[in-house]
C-alpha cells in the first residue's frame, strides 16, 4: 500500500510542478471531493428516498438548490482559487513540500489531529462573532439563508466569511508546513466532515453514533434551524468547546426532552 502511494506520488512530481500540484491540483481535489460528497444529498431530497433519516420535516426546492450551486462555482473560483494561489508563497516559507520521501503515518497522523483540534477552537470563535448583530445581518446571514441545510450548503457563505473562517481551516498548515499530501488529506477529511454535518441526515451509520465528542448533522442542523441568536452550538468539528462555554444549552435540553420521549413510547408499547 505504501509503495502504491509513493509510486503514485511520484507520477505525479514528475509530471507537474510543485506550484501546480500545490495550486491547481488541490483546487481540482477540493471541487471533486465537494461537489462528488455534496450532490447525493441532493438527490435524496429530491426523490425523498431516506427520508425517514432527514432531520427536518421542511424541503428545499430544486430552485433553491440551483442557486446554491450556482453561487458556490462563483465563489470557488472568484474566492477560493485566488486564495490557494496567494497563500502559497506562505507555505512554501513555512517549509510545505510535494518532494518524495513521503511522510511517516505517525507524522501525517499527528498533524491532522492538531490541524482538527485548532480549526474548531478557532472556528468556535470565530463563528461566536459572526453571530453578532452587525456581523450577523452584513456577513453571516448568507449561509444562515438555507434553515434546511443540504450538504453543499456547507460552504454556501458570503465571501468575507470564507476569507475568515477559511482563516481556521489554513492556520494548522500554515504554522506546521506539512508535505502537500498531509495537506490534501486534511482538505479532504475537512470536508467530508463539513458536508456530512450539512447533510440534513441523521442516519443510523453516521459517525457521530459511534465517535465522543463528534458533533456531526444533528448538532450542526440544530443551528441552522433556529433564530441567530438562539442558535448555540458553534463548533465546527467536536463538542466539548459549546459545552465547556455553555453554548449548548438549548440542544442538550432538547435531545433530553427527545430521549423522553422515546423512552415513553417503548414503554406504551411493551404495555400493549
Ligand atoms: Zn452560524
Ligand atoms: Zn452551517
């Protein structure tokens, strides 16, 4: 397996340069792995397969869902891409390189668990901020446009917050200057995890089932589907930080009133 990835690897430095791999090639990674993990979600809602799973009653229309789209191919070129091209020069500086020996899995291993750990800190806060009141009705609103989230809304937000909190999912990298395949698998770990906690499903295999401290869709969801200044639950990836500051308040009352309830009804069927 390890050879497999360093011949792999090795294809691909000889065939582009560090700066298009860096660029180009983690442009052209994020897009697949986005809209490929993103565009089920879709699907599902539309033909209402599943739908025992979704957790909110509410459908988005296919309209909705066009401009989503639309908007999103609009901000991953005219945002993102500058982005990836302008912050090179930084990780370069910072010691990132595409150059073989690959690194060990305990390195890579390592890294990553940082890189989680620091953009939810960082996200909390950050996303703590834009729920204030200028901030919120200027900048934050837009991704709080879709209460019903559906996967790709997870990157749906106006463009000051991409460059912000963007900010949170960079300054792990940006400080630790990994090898560009550490750096591609965080991408690609980010946001799978992002869009699965927009999917708009809880299902019995989601991950939040068996990991502590996973927050996942039905955390995530519960703060789109309430008022801005309500909402709680501000973290991206775990759920220690929104119960450490108190911020989950409102959830935790909820799933015990939820939890209640279901218990109350396994117990009416057993009397029948
Ligand atoms: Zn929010
Ligand atoms: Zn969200």
């Amino acid at each position: 397996m390890a050879s497999l990835i360093e011949s792999a690897w090795k294809f691909l430095i000889s065939h582009f340069s560090d700066f298009q791999l860096a660029c180009l090639g983690s442009f052209f990674l994020h897009e697949s792995v986005f809209f490929l993990s993103g565009l089920p979600f879709i699907l599902l809602e539309r033909a209402g397969w599943l739908s025992k799973y979704k957790i909110q009653a509410k459908i988005n229309s296919p309209e909705a869902q066009e401009r989503c789209i639309l908007r999103l191919v609009l901000y991953h070129f005219g945002v993102n891409l500058p982005v990836m091209i302008f912050s090179y020069p930084v990780f370069r500086f910072m010691g990132m390189r595409s150059s073989l020996p690959l690194p060990s899995w305990k390195v890579v291993l390592t890294q990553i668990i940082f890189y989680f750990i620091l953009e939810d800190f960082v996200f909390y806060w950050g996303h703590r901020v834009l729920h204030t009141k200028w901030l919120y009705k200027h900048v934050h609103s837009v991704h709080h446009e879709y209460a019903t989230p559906f996967g790709l809304t997870s990157e749906y937000a106006h463009p000051a917050e991409i460059l912000f909190l963007g900010f949170a999912t960079i300054v792990g990298p940006a400080i630790t200057g990994p090898h560009l395949l550490t750096l591609w698998l965080w991408m690609v770990l980010r946001v799978l995890e992002t869009v699965e906690a927009h999917c708009g499903y809880h299902f019995p295999w989601s991950l939040s089932n068996f990991l502590p401290l996973y927050g996942g869709a039905d955390f995530h969801d519960y703060h789109h589907r309430l008022l801005y200044t309500k909402s709680g639950n501000y973290s991206s990836t775990f759920t220690y930080m929104d119960w450490i500051f108190g911020t989950d308040v409102g959830y935790r009352k909820l799933k015990a009133l939820k939890n209640v309830g279901i218990e109350e009804n396994s117990k009416e069927k057993k009397q029948w």
